[in-house]
C-alpha cells in the first residue's frame, strides 16, 4: 500500500507548535498529571509502584472493564485497545478490506477514514453533508450508493470537521439500511460524551447492530490526547480477533503509564465532561458573538454537538495565504478546509480549549487590517 500524505497531520506539524494560539484543536482542554492524581486518593503512591514492562495486548482488564461501562451492552471481551483512534482506524480498514471493496464514506472527514481504504485498492464513495442544509445526510444518496461490493458504511457523529449531530430515528435508519444489506457499520465516535444536552446522546453502534463497530479515545471529550489511548468495540468477536492479530505487527501493547492514567481518567468521567463542558459553551458563546460581528465575511452554521464547527468565507476567492499571514503575523491558527479536500474558504474552529477570548481579538482585528479581504 501506499499512502498520500496526510493533509491535516502535516498542516499541524509545520504550523501548530509554532504559533501561540490554536483556535481551530478538535480536543478538549489537555488536562494535567496533578490534576488527574488529584481526583483519586492514593494514585500518586501506586504511580510510583506502576510497573513499566509489557501490558496486555488487547489491553489492562480494569481498563477494558471501565471502558465497558460507557456502552448499554458491551461487555470487556469485545473491546480491543489500540495506540489512539488512528492506529484503530488503520487496523479495521486493513482487516476488513480486500482490494476492489467499496466503502461509503461521510464527508467532509477526517483523512484515513477514506485515504487508507483507497490505498489499499477499495472504491470510496463519499457521502457529503449538505451545508446548505445545515450539514443534513441524505439517506437517499446513501442507498443510491450502494454496491454488491460495498463492504462498510463510515460515519462520525458528533461529526469533525462541522458539529453537526444526527438524531436517532436517523441513525436507526442508517443501521437499517446496513443490517439489510449485510454491511459493516464503522462509527468514529471519538466525540460522543460532548453532546451540549444528554437527550442528544446516541446509543453507541456497537449497542445497536451485529455489525457495528464504534470506535473510541481518549483524546477528545476527556482531553488525554497524550496517552495515546483509543479503542474499538463491537460484537462482531472474530473481526476483534482478526484486528488482535493485526495489532501484533503494529505497537503490540499499549503504554503502561498511559494505561494507569486513562483508568483515573474513566473512573471520573462524569467530573472531567462536566469541566470540559463548560469549557466548550463558553468558547460557543464567544463565538457566535464573533460570527456575528463579522457576519458580512462568513457563513456560521452553529454546531449541534462536539468540540468544533467548520465556518466559511462567503467569498469564492483563494484564502490559501489568509491562513499563513494570519499565523505569522498574529500567532493564530485556523485549519483550512484544503486539509479536509474542501474548499479553502471553510476552516474548522475548536471550542474545546481555554483562552479563546484573546485569540479571537487578535483574528479580530487581522480580518479588519488585511487588505486582500478587504478588497472582497
């Protein structure tokens, strides 16, 4: 196989840790080794006594366990760990597909979740959310789409780049459309638990359909991106096999330390969402005032859910150079549309971070004082 290079990754290698303010991370605030010690008496003490060998391939049974208590009926043994969400991503397109497979592919999305199907020699259709209908699915272009060959469905909700969300009677609709024609049902659901209402919560797949798989991490709505923890839970035990037997050519275990962490972490979700929460409906705020105030520039579709939202210019001129001038000469950073294979006047924002205030003076008064947009 051989992959293309990885549009967003290498954007935020060249740009992220070089400017000071990221207004555009799809995470949510990092949280920090004290803090997380912090919420468990007696953790400081067993890190110190935290052995450092090898763990368990498919990952630490008390971490299987209390990741087993985010789904309805999930139980530890159908539940595989991985390095992250993309290493997860990787071994399931790398499994399940053989070359000739087609794929239906959500889109706008985040770029393995087609890239890695399309080198190992599927045919990906992309399935595209409507932004002039507040980034709706057509389930008619879905049903239009598929094949005798068609392998697996991909979706993401809450959805990266555009925060938008599905409801359930959709996303039963979906699973039905699966379940009729035998198809895999791949859910990235790294931002479920961020949803601004629980009402809005969907029951994970891997809950709802034999052949769902639900993949998670980490990274998103607990903010520990650092430990490099994700996981994919399904029902389907011989598929989790064949993905065991993958990851063994892959990182084998997981992190030891990162293991201890995401246990502390999982023992109080409820505590970290909640701070997380407030985080993001607060940087919302902020940011439908800025959209507001500069509603002659863009397009703001507010999101429905999750950390980020994709905006727009409303100009169909490049802005290829807005983004670089804007990180050189204020320090701030907006991802383009380009690093999702769309247009460049979309780019993602994140609400999931502190410190948003300040950032967004300085993109103020940069729109204000840049002459190309001006002249637009």
């Amino acid at each position: 196989m051989k992959l293309n290079e990885f549009k967003l990754e290498r954007y935020f290698a060249k740009y992220e840790f070089m400017t000071a303010y990221n207004l555009c991370a799809s995470d949510c605030e990092p949280l920090t080794v004290n803090e997380l010690l912090q919420m468990e008496e007696g953790s400081l003490l067993a890190l110190k006594k935290q052995g450092l060998g090898y763990t368990e391939s498919a990952g630490d049974s008390d971490l299987l366990e209390l990741i087993s208590s985010l789904y309805n009926t999930i139980i530890p043994d159908q539940i595989l760990t991985f390095s992250g969400a993309e290493e997860a991503i990787f071994i399931f397109m790398n499994v399940l597909l053989n070359p000739r497979d087609h794929i239906i592919v959500q889109f706008p999305a985040y770029q393995s979740l087609f890239e890695i199907a399309q080198s190992i020699g599927c045919h990906v259709s992309l399935w595209e959310l409507e932004p002039h209908h507040n980034w709706e699915l057509n389930l008619e272009v879905l049903i239009d789409n598929i094949t005798p060959r068609t392998r697996a469905i991909i979706i993401n909700f809450p959805h990266n780049p555009t925060g938008t969300h599905i409801s359930r009677q959709k996303l039963n609709q979906i699973i039905d459309i699966a379940q009729e024609n035998n198809i895999y049902l791949f859910s990235d659901e790294v931002y479920r638990l961020l949803e601004y209402n629980s009402v809005q919560r969907l029951p994970a797949t891997c809950d709802l359909y034999d052949k769902g798989v639900s993949l998670g991490v980490m990274s998103k709505a607990f903010g520990l991106a650092g430990l490099r923890i994700g996981w994919i839970s399904t029902p389907d035990r011989e598929l989790l096999k064949q993905f065991a037997a993958f990851k063994d050519y892959t990182t084998i275990c997981n992190s030891a330390p990162s293991e201890f962490f995401a246990k502390i972490a999982l023992k109080h979700v409820d505590k970290i969402l909640e701070r997380n929460l407030t985080i993001i409906n607060q940087n919302r705020e902020l940011f439908s005032g800025f959209f507001t105030n500069f509603k002659e520039f863009f397009d703001y579709i507010p999101p429905k859910a999750g950390s980020v939202a994709f905006p727009s210019f409303k100009s169909n001129v490049s802005f290829e150079q807005f983004y670089i001038d804007l990180a050189r000469e204020k320090n701030v950073l907006l991802l383009p549309g380009t690093t999702f294979n769309y247009p460049d006047r979309y780019f993602r924002i994140g609400f999931g971070r502190k410190g948003v205030a300040g950032p967004l003076e300085l993109l103020s008064d940069f729109i204000t004082t840049y002459s190309p947009l001006k002249e637009h």
